[in-house]
C-alpha cells in the first residue's frame, strides 16, 4: 500500500478521534458524535496536509518511501489537532448562529 495514501487515512482517523474530544470536552460546540466526526475527519485531512507541508523534508521523506514511528506521530498529531480545531470552529459559528436566529 502506498504510504500517502496510508498517512492520510492516519491523519483522518486521527481527525475523527479529535473532533470527537474536542465535543466531549465542550459540549457548549459539542455537534454530536456524528457531525463531531465529519467536522473532525475534514479537518484530520486538512490539518495533516498542512503539518506535512510545514515541516518540510522530513514529511516528504516519509511521504517518499518509508513510515517511521516519527512520521506516523506526525499524522497523528497533525490530523488529531486539525480535527479538534475545525470542529470547535464549525460548533463556534453553528451557536453564534443559533443565538442570532
């Protein structure tokens, strides 16, 4: 299997568990397990994209050829992060327009 294509299904996971703490952790942004998932997966993806064109040589060895224990804690943290921080940003802007409305 390629190992792209293994590190983004990491960083989506990893988005999915994110989004999910994040509403666990808040319930004032919390969307449910569901859409906690879809915010979180989106944002998995994106945040670990974004992480891996950051650090530069390092993700693209590991996106080249190899998965390490360094590059896959990479994924981890970069999806887990985007998941959480999308989330919370989806659950802030669904309240505020709720309060409006």
């Amino acid at each position: 299997m390629d190992p792209a294509l293994i590190n983004l299904v990491i960083q989506l996971i990893s988005g999915a568990v994110g989004g999910n703490l994040a509403g666990a952790a808040s319930k004032n942004i919390d969307l449910g397990t569901l859409w906690n998932s879809v915010a979180g997966i989106v944002g998995g993806g994106i945040g670990g994209q974004i992480l891996t064109a950051m650090l530069g040589a390092g993700a693209a060895g590991a996106a080249g050829g190899g998965l390490d224990i360094g590059s896959i804690i990479q994924q981890v943290a970069g999806g887990g992060v985007g998941g959480a921080v999308l989330m919370a940003i989806v659950g802030i802007i669904k309240n505020a327009m709720a309060k409006s409305a």
